[in-house]
C-alpha cells in the first residue's frame, strides 16, 4: 500500500467511531504488517502515550504480544 493510500486509511480509521471506543489490534494495523507503527498508533490517544514504554524491544513497532500489555 503506498503512502497515500495508508494517510486516507488513518484518515478514515481517526473520523471513524472505532478510533475512539478502545480500538483494537486489527483495527490499528492499517498496512496489515501484523505489526502497529507509531503513525497508526496516533489515530488511539492512550495508545499512542504509552507507545515508547509498550515498544519493550525498542523496534518503533508494537507486536500483537506487546500491544496485549496496553
């Protein structure tokens, strides 16, 4: 998915409700990479506060094993 296509996603994800109601792995992880960067995360305020300490390996990515800990 280029660039483009992944800011109208996060576009979408963040007017959505979804993006407010304690959103979810799958929802997050726009690109599918079975990973969540720290621009999907920006579209979950308490996800994205916590980002740096979820981020245990330090990788800028939150596996599904570290977003469980959020």
């Amino acid at each position: 998915m280029n660039t483009l296509n992944k800011t109208f996603a996060l576009i979408a994800l963040a007017s959505s409700s979804a993006a407010f109601a304690g959103t979810d792995f799958d929802t997050l992880d726009v690109d599918g990479s079975g990973t969540i960067s720290q621009q999907e995360a920006s579209v979950d305020a308490a996800i994205s506060a916590k980002f740096m300490e979820l981020d245990t390996d330090q990788n800028g990515e939150l596996s599904k094993e570290e977003f469980a800990k959020a």
